[in-house]
C-alpha cells in the first residue's frame, strides 16, 4: 500500500492549556478570558479574516456580523442569561469587545450555515462493547487550520451546576465535553433548512453539560426558541448513548441499541432528512459516517487505543476522519482536524490530541469534581 504524504500537519511539543474556573458564570468566562487572553484575541482575528474572505458568498462585513449576531443575543438573555454572563465575563477578561464574543459564539447563525466549515465524526460505546466495561465517547474537532493554536481545556466548577471537564478554542463557549454527574456531550454541526433567529446553538449546547440526568440533557438540547441545531450525541455513564438530531423546529431521538453509535455532519433520521439543505455538500460527511461505523463494527470490544485508531484513519482523503488542511482546495473549504479527544466516563477522564491525532500525543486529563 502506498503511503502519502500528508502536507500541513503542524505538531504540538506541549499539551493543550488547561484553564481551571470556579464561581458565578461571570466570574468563570472572566477567568477564561485572562487566562486565554491570547487564544480568545486570535479568534477573533481569524472570524473577521474568514468572513472578509467569504464576502463574495455572502456578502457579509464584520460590522454586519455583529448587527446580526446582536438579533440573537435577547433570545439567549431571556432562557440562558447565565452563559450571556460568561460571555461578558470572557470578553472583559480577554480585553475585546462584547460583540465580537457574541458573532463567534453565532458565527454558524450569522453566516446562515453558508460556509459548510465544520466536519466533526463522533462516536460511542457502550460498556458492552468495551473491553475493560468502561463507557467509552470519540469526536474529531475539525475547524479552520487558523484556530489550531487557540485549543484549550477548561475544568470548571460553577458555583449552581455541576462541575465538568470540556475542549474548547477561542472565544467559543464550552460545550464538548462531559460533567461530574456522568453525562458527555459532543456536538456536530447538522444543516437545517428552518433555521431562525432565536437561542444560539452553541448557547443551547453550553447548557446541556449543566444537566444532573440524561432526561435533561435531552431536553435542554430541545429549548423553545433555539435558532436551528446541532446533532448531539448524549452519552451517560449507565450505557445509554442517544444522538438528538435538531433543527429549530423539529427533532428526532436516536438510540444506540446494539451499544455503539456514530454521527457525523448529515441528518440520519428520514424525516430529519427532509429538513436538510443543500445535502449534496454534504458528501464527506457521508463517506466518513461509512467509514467510521465499518471500523467501529470491526472490533467487538473497544478500548481508548482502538479509538484513536479510528481518529487517526486516512481513507478517504482529503474526506478521511482525521482530516488534513490539503493545499490547493478552496479556501473555504480548508478545515483539517484541530483536535481529537476520547473520553473515558467510567474514570471520567479526557484523552486528548492537539492537532491532528495521527502527529500528535494524547494527554490525559482528569474532572476532579
């Protein structure tokens, strides 16, 4: 078998920054904005940059951005109004203004899903299918190759909701990640046709890691008045692993019943199918949901290193898993896989690679809730 060479695979000497929070939702994003000053500045940067470059698509400016994302800020101020909070909080701590915090956490909702940048692969099992009976969750972060170097990891401990352990990157509320009551979140951008003004998505998935019980969680990724939505695989320490497909309006519950699940950018669910738009953009969701449930389903039992083989896969190139900011495409289409993380809710516990996990470590990290 031929071995390519794959361009563009920057590696990282040190692990991801852990940032540990505690207190009021103000006073954690304050703390997140210090402490990741640099990262939340650089987003930012990146945001304007990339939306300058799409404006022929979408005829957008930066200071259109912020009047847009502004249109969603009361509907998350009425539900939400602690992680509008948090917002604040990393905008003062990071030193930027309020709003250019507000367009990053709206970008998919200001940008109308136009830019199709997102090709996250999630998966879970079960204790069943594990080979120590731990409960086991995978998610490829794939995002601009810019915000790379903005990763971090925040352990938090919120003074009315339950500690949790999450990845994320710039100005960008947490969300991916799990919570000291044994519920895991990962998110992955899905392309509804209804989508409105109303509850940012990333604010939406922001409240699901405060849930005490799956139940909740499910219904916290259902709020009235939520702008669209993400597919958000839900995995619970009792084994039970739900994907929540969502759009503004509608939802469809899927159940992992033979103890192991997959999902990717794509609607899965038929009626869900329907609310797609544009699926022929959609391909390589598609070609790595394939590839990701063919190597799940070859191993009976699984375990974390089983699963980082799955994040490493090539196949498919330049739709492979692990995926690769390959030179010569266009440039909004340029996303390559920032991080890649696997959790153990059993020890609950977060391994982690910075970059692209077939270059780079895995480091461990630990909720101590």
């Amino acid at each position: 078998m031929v071995k390519h060479e794959i361009p563009n695979t920057p590696t990282h000497n040190t692990p991801p920054p852990l940032i540990e929070v505690s207190g009021t939702h103000h006073e954690m994003g304050r703390q997140i904005g210090e402490a990741a000053r640099e990262q939340v500045q650089h987003s930012i940067a990146n945001a304007r940059v990339l939306i300058d470059a799409a404006y022929s698509s979408l005829e957008l400016t930066w200071q259109g951005a912020q009047i847009q994302s502004r249109k969603y800020l009361p509907f998350a101020e009425e539900r939400y109004p602690q992680y509008v909070d948090e917002m604040r909080g990393i905008a003062e701590g990071a030193n930027v203004d309020f709003t250019d915090v507000v367009v990053l956490n709206a970008m998919e909702a200001v940008t109308t899903d136009a830019l199709h940048l997102t090709r996250c692969t999630s998966m879970a099992v079960n204790e069943e299918r594990t080979a120590d009976g731990h409960v086991l969750a995978a998610h490829n972060e794939d995002w601009i190759p810019e915000d790379e170097n903005d990763v971090f990891v925040i352990s938090a401990k919120p003074d009315k909701e339950p500690p949790f352990l999450a990845m994320t990157y710039g100005g960008l509320l947490p969300n991916v990640g799990f919570n000291a009551y044994g519920i895991a979140q990962f998110i992955d951008s899905v392309y509804p046709s209804d989508s409105r003004i109303g509850i940012p998505r990333l604010v939406v998935a922001r409240a699901v890691l405060s849930s005490h019980r799956i139940s909740g969680a499910i219904g916290r990724t259902l709020v009235q008045q939520r702008a669209a939505g993400y597919n958000h695989i839900l995995v619970h320490e009792s084994g039970e692993i739900y994907s929540i497909e969502v759009s503004a309006r509608k939802f469809e519950i899927l159940y992992a019943h033979d103890g192991h699940m997959v999902h990717t950018n794509h609607y899965l669910d038929s009626q869900m199918k329907q609310m797609e738009k544009a699926p022929e953009e959609l391909l390589s969701s598609r070609v790595r949901y394939f590839r990701a449930s063919r190597l799940l389903q070859q191993t009976e039992k699984h375990t974390i290193k089983s699963l980082q083989a799955i994040q490493q896969d090539h196949v498919n190139i330049p739709n492979s898993i692990c995926n690769h900011n390959i030179a010569g495409l266009d440039p909004l289409d340029r996303e390559k896989t920032i991080n890649a993380l696997v959790i153990d809710l059993t020890m609950r516990e977060m391994h982690i690679a910075w970059g692209n996990p077939c270059e780079n470590a895995y480091h461990t990290y630990h909720l101590n809730a």
